[in-house]
C-alpha cells in the first residue's frame, strides 16, 4: 500500500474548516473520519507517539517513570523514562518510528477504503502547526491556507459560545469584545502577513472562506484540479443536521461580511488599527 499524503488544513477556528473538511470528504480517495466535527486527528496522534522517543522526561514525574513503565498497568504512556540514553539515537529513531507508524495507518485507512496501491490517496487533518511542520518536512505534505476575514471569526466566534452556551476559541474569563478583538489581531498578523505575499504551488494553496461561500463551484473546482480529485459543492453541503448544529448565521452567503452591523466602531476601529493594512492588502474592505 502507499502511504496517505496528508493535506493540511492551516486555520484557525470559524473560519471554514468544517466545510472544507466536508467539501474534502466527497472524494473517497480523502481518508478521514467523517464524524462531525471532522477533528479526529490521527497524524497528530502519530507525531505524538513518535515525539515521546525524544522527549526529554521530566525529574521525579510521579505520573511516569521506570516503576510505572514496569507495572504496565496505565493507560497513559509517556516519553522514555531514562535521562540518558546512549543504545540509540533518540531523534533518527522518532523520525524513523513517526515514519513507520504513519506508513501503517496509511495502510489501514487505504484498506478499509479499498484503495489500491496505483492510486494517489490523502489524508485530511485539521492540524497544529507543529506537526505541520514535521509532516511538511518528512511526509511532502499539501497545505490548504484557508483565510476568513477576522472580523466575521470574531462575530461567529461570540455567536457559536453562545450558542453553546460557554466560551471556547481562546475568550478567557474577563475578556470584553475589546481584549478579545486585540488578541485576533495579535494571533492573526504573521498568518495575514504571510498570505499577502503567497504563491500556490504542488504543495500549497490558499482559499478565501469569502470565495468559497460566494463562488463555491469555481473554489472546489480549482481545489479538485490542485488535488487530482473530484470534490462536490453541492454534496458537501447537503447534511442538514450538520448545518444545524454548526452554523450561527440564517444561510452561508449571510455568513459573509456580518461584522458590518454586528461589531461596534471601538471594536472595528482596533481591527482596522491592528491589522487594516493586511486586509487591505488581501482585498478585504477596511
């Protein structure tokens, strides 16, 4: 079997990462849990596993160590529990185990998908950026930018906790439209900054949440073409439990632009301090 090539979904949350995790989802050679909300991350969970044959243990960790190794009685495993090791190498052995175990995932998922050896096959993950770094440096794996105006992640941010009814996204206690919006910025700036000068290639591309709601079939289509697959729009958004559950606004293309009448002038002005320039730059209205 080949081993899946990751493409990685590079983003932050409210910004269109389920979607696009549906829209991937319509090609059966994309292999990945189709559970809502598509973030069963089993190449984070590979790079973990490998990353304990070279992490360095903690001194007297009494969670895991040599004694709690020899019991095997838990079902939490940690790093080697040895401050010196000399039998092997401890970074070539993670990369070589990182390797191994995703070359066997690989072949699990292919299998169950019936995917033969001849044809090119994925893997989609919503991932940290550590692990695409590592997966980018030892897998050849794709990246998808995907980009949301900030001000829209912050409205549906605030809409989805509360819809909930409890904060997620980073929105601490005490926080205020304010505190949080300066944080957007703060955490979106190299991410804005690194688009504006972007270019596609066999390895990366980026997509516009604005675009993809907008012009759906011609962002999916160049999608497709980048990929070598067949990705449906119109399939992808047709599991009206999901829309349900996960949407904050009355339709997709209302999604767009709502920060327009739903964040106040102190708010805008701090987006439009903060990072006016960015997305200027990326054809955003300031």
């Amino acid at each position: 079997m080949s081993v899946l090539v990751p493409i990685m979904l590079r983003t932050f949350g409210r910004t269109g990462s389920t979607l696009l995790m549906q829209i991937l989802g319509t090609d059966q050679r994309i292999c990945f849990e189709r559970i809502y909300p598509f973030e069963q991350r089993y190449l984070t969970y590979v790079y973990n596993m490998a990353r304990m044959v070279r992490a360095t243990p903690r001194r007297e960790d009494k969670q895991w160590n040599n004694d709690v190794l020899f019991q095997s009685r838990h079902r939490e495993v940690g790093c080697l529990p040895y401050g010196k090791v000399e039998a092997f190498d401890k970074e070539q052995l993670s990369t070589d185990c990182f390797l191994a175990l995703w070359e066997q995932f690989s072949n699990a998922m292919c299998e169950k998908q019936a995917i033969s050896d001849e044809e090119v096959a994925y893997y989609a993950e919503k991932v940290p950026n550590q692990v695409a770094n590592y997966a980018n440096e030892h897998l050849k794996a794709r990246n998808i930018f995907l980009l949301r105006d900030p001000r829209d992640e912050m409205v549906s941010i605030m809409s989805f906790n509360q819809k909930r009814g409890f904060n997620s996204f980073g929105w601490q206690e005490g926080d205020s439209d304010i505190s949080y919006a300066k944080k957007i910025c703060s955490n979106r700036r190299q991410f804005l900054q690194h688009l504006v000068s972007f270019e596609t290639n066999h390895r990366r591309i980026s997509i516009r949440y604005e675009d993809l709601i907008r012009h759906g079939d011609r962002e999916v289509d160049r999608l497709s073409d980048w990929l070598g697959v067949s990705l449906s729009m119109k399939e992808a958004t047709r599991d009206k439990a999901i829309k349900k559950r996960h949407m904050t606004s009355n339709s997709l293309l209302s999604s767009v632009e709502r920060w327009k009448s739903e964040l106040s002038k102190d708010v805008l002005d701090i987006f439009r301090h903060e990072i006016g320039s960015e997305l200027r730059d990326l054809g955003y209205t300031v």
